[in-house]
C-alpha cells in the first residue's frame, strides 16, 4: 500500500504531558446494604412472595452490574418469589436469544451465578400504537411474569437530549421491545423526533405491561456507583428527569472546547452506545441526531483499537477520519450492521480511511489539518470516552491548562511506539 510522502515519511511528534482528569467523587460506599434496604421497602409495597417476577437487564458495561442483578435476585428468593433474568437490550447481541443471553454472561449475569432462569426470547406482544401508526411492543416472556423490574444506568444519550435520555424508560421502549421494538422506534424517531417518541412510547408502556418499578443507577466521573435509586412506574419520567440532571453534573468531560486532533486509542458498544460517547468527543452525525460540536469541536479524530468487550461491533468509526488497521481488522461487520441499520444510524457504520497502525493513524491526523507545525498542534489521547482519569496532552495545551480546575498536569510523555507501530501509552 502506497501513501503520500508526507504519510510514508518519518514524523516527529512533539512531546506529550500526561493529565490526571480532576472531578468530583461521590460515591456509594455500601451497595448490598443500601440496595437490601431500598429493595426491601420496595417489595412491601409490590410483594414477590409465591410470585415470577422479571428482572430486565441491558447490555451496557454498568460498573456492579453483575452484583446488582445477583442482589435483586437474591431478594426476590428469600421473599418467597421466583426470578427471571429477562435480556432488556433491543437489537444488542446480534439480535438473536443465543447473542442476548452471551452478552449478559459476558457481563457476569447468568443462571448459575443469579439463581434465575433466563428468558431470552425475542417474541414480542404489540401492546398499542402512537400517532396511529408506530407499533408499540413488550416482551412476550415478560408479559408471563407476575410483575416486571428493570436495572439500567442513568445518563446522557449519545444520539439526542430531552427531558429523559439513556436509562429506565429508554429500556423500556427499546430493550423490553427487543429487535421489532428497536426498529420501530428508531425508524419513526426520524419523523416524529427521539424524544417525544421516546416518551409516548414509553407512556404506552407504563400504562399497558405489567412494570412496577425500575432500579435506576448512577455513576460518577470515575465509572463508580454513586447512587442506586429505586422508582415507580407511575413517577418514573419526572424521577429518571432529576436523577438525569444529577448524572450530567457528574460527567467527566474534556477541559476544551476545540482541538485540531482527539486521538481516542478504543472504541466499542462495551464503552458506549454510540461506541464512542459524543458528550466527549463532540462528533455526531446522523438523521434527526442533536448537534454535540457544543462540547467539543476537533477537526481530525483517529481511532487505534476496537475493544474486546464490543465482540467486533464497531458502531461509531464512522465518526472518526481514520482508523487503524487493528480496527478494520476486529470488525464484525454483521454485528455493526445489525445495530446500525435497526438504530438508523448508517453514519455511524462508514469505515474511514485505514492506516497501517496506530503511528501513522496519529501522523495522518497532524498532517491533513493544514500547514500547522507539528508542535503547534493542540492534540489530546485518551484511552476511551467513558476514561479520563488519565490522558495526554500536546505542548501547546499544557501552558493554557496549567491552572484548569480539572487538571492536573504530571510528567512529560513522549510518544513510543512498539515495532509494529502500536503506540504505548495505554
């Protein structure tokens, strides 16, 4: 493979700092005891005992979510009840009951760890319709239980902004609708807009299956529980909405607003629903999605690995300018088409320009922004969107971040790199 010479040249980079990301850290000290407590509570008011009850349970790399799940199980036996696990996560899986039950089991969440039978069916019940003609489905086997729960994380979506984003009510509509429930919403998404679907679907919802109440997570800046909140269904979107508000305040973010080059060394659906989150990266771009430029606007991005965790969907390189041969190579182009096509997200499934490995995916970022020396690029690595304790900074960047509340700026880090040209840093 032949490139320009700029590109098969030999690049000298300036030097890199590395940065330990500074924010806020609440975070939940006793989460058995606190969920014991709430969980308990919660069953005085809506009893399990002789009852099935179903446990909704996404796809998402939720810090303790395998102790969660294990927990509310656990409850739900010495109560008297019977749990099923029941896979809550639309098109996840490659859309199939085999795919479904892995995910979960890649997660720590199986039959033999929780004690409860898995329900992984994808046959769905049509439960309604919204403005008359969008379907509005919900779980067969859920609808077998004597009562449903769901657990999810609360946050920020990485495709639109509401009132209520990523969390309960978004499981709801989408994980418990499974594959059929995932395509509707997403194809009419695109005329009616994500949020109001989301909501009147999701009032349908609330209004027509047997959900109870939902088990709402939170995380801090640092991918740790700091709160786990237990909601009814009939006060979930106005709860979900403040526990939102409290969740954005405790992202962590970028400390700029431009860049010439973001450098994000991995990607996947284990990390992100949009594989890379575009509250931090700033870039999104499909149908009907909001505008996140407002967080961060980077003119080149390169993406250097696809993590293990995403089993080869690679949803999200379509957002990036180049890409590592590594990338290409760990793609499951199945996977990343399933989840693109039933998202309507085609944007986010193109595959950008490959470069042979991780130094010349970084070189071809600072050398097609125009004639910028390069030690006057402002370029930042991190490790994924979800980490940002530690990640790097260009030269140009450490004198105007030296005073950054959310920095602190350690040792100089010159970029190596390893014979096959992949970079060490992470």
């Amino acid at each position: 493979m032949r490139y320009p010479d700029f590109i098969e040249k030999n690049f000298r980079f300036p030097d890199f700092y590395r940065v330990e990301g500074v924010f806020p850290r609440p975070f939940l000290i006793a989460i058995e005891s606190d969920l014991h407590q709430k969980f308990h509570e919660k069953i005085l008011q809506y009893p399990v005992n002789g009852k099935k009850i179903g446990v909704g349970v996404g796809s998402r790399g939720i810090r303790n979510i395998d102790l969660i799940t294990k927990v509310v199980c656990q409850q739900i036996r010495e109560n008297g009840g019977t749990p099923y696990i029941i896979p809550a996560m639309g098109s996840h899986g490659g859309a199939t009951s085999e795919g479904q039950e892995s995910v979960l089991k890649s997660l720590g969440i199986d039959a033999d760890t929780c004690q409860a039978e898995v329900l992984s069916s994808m046959t769905v019940d049509e439960i309604g319709k919204i403005e008359n003609e969008v379907p509005v489905y919900y779980s067969s086997a859920a609808f077998t239980m004597d009562y449903c729960i769901c657990i999810n994380r609360i946050k920020a979506h990485t495709k639109f902004k509401g009132k209520v984003e990523s969390g309960l009510l978004k499981m709801l509509c989408i994980g418990l609708g499974k594959h059929k429930g995932a395509i509707a919403y997403h194809t009419f998404a695109l005329k009616y807009g994500f949020y109001p679907t989301l909501e009147k679907i999701g009032r349908q919802v609330l209004n027509k299956s047997n959900f109870k109440f939902g088990i709402g997570i939170i995380e801090n800046a640092y991918d740790e529980t700091m709160a786990i909140e237990l909601i009814d269904a009939d006060h979930l979107i106005q709860k979900e909405s403040e526990l939102l508000l409290i969740a954005k305040k405790n992202m962590p973010g970028l400390p700029v607003n431009e860049l010439d080059v973001l450098i994000v060394s991995q990607i996947g659906k284990d990390i992100s629903g949009a594989g890379m989150d575009p509250n931090i990266t700033g870039r999104a771009a499909d149908l009907m999605e909001d505008d996140f430029s407002g967080n961060l606007k980077t003119t080149r991005l390169g993406i250097l690995n696809l993590s293990p965790g995403s089993k080869g969907n690679s949803l999200g390189i379509g957002n990036a300018d180049f890409i590592s041969e590594k990338v290409f190579n760990d793609l499951d182009y199945e996977a990343t088409i399933m989840n693109v096509l039933t998202g309507v997200s085609l944007k986010k499934g193109f595959i950008p320009i490959r470069m042979p490995n991780d130094q010349k995916v970084i070189q071809a970022c600072f050398t097609t922004i125009g004639p910028k020396p390069p030690e006057t690029v402002a370029a930042i690595i991190i490790n994924n969107t979800l980490d940002l304790k530690n990640y790097y900074i260009s030269e140009p960047l450490n004198n105007q971040l030296s005073n950054h509340p959310n920095c602190n700026i350690c040792d100089k880090q010159p970029l190596t790199f390893d014979d096959s040209g992949n970079l060490n840093l992470f």
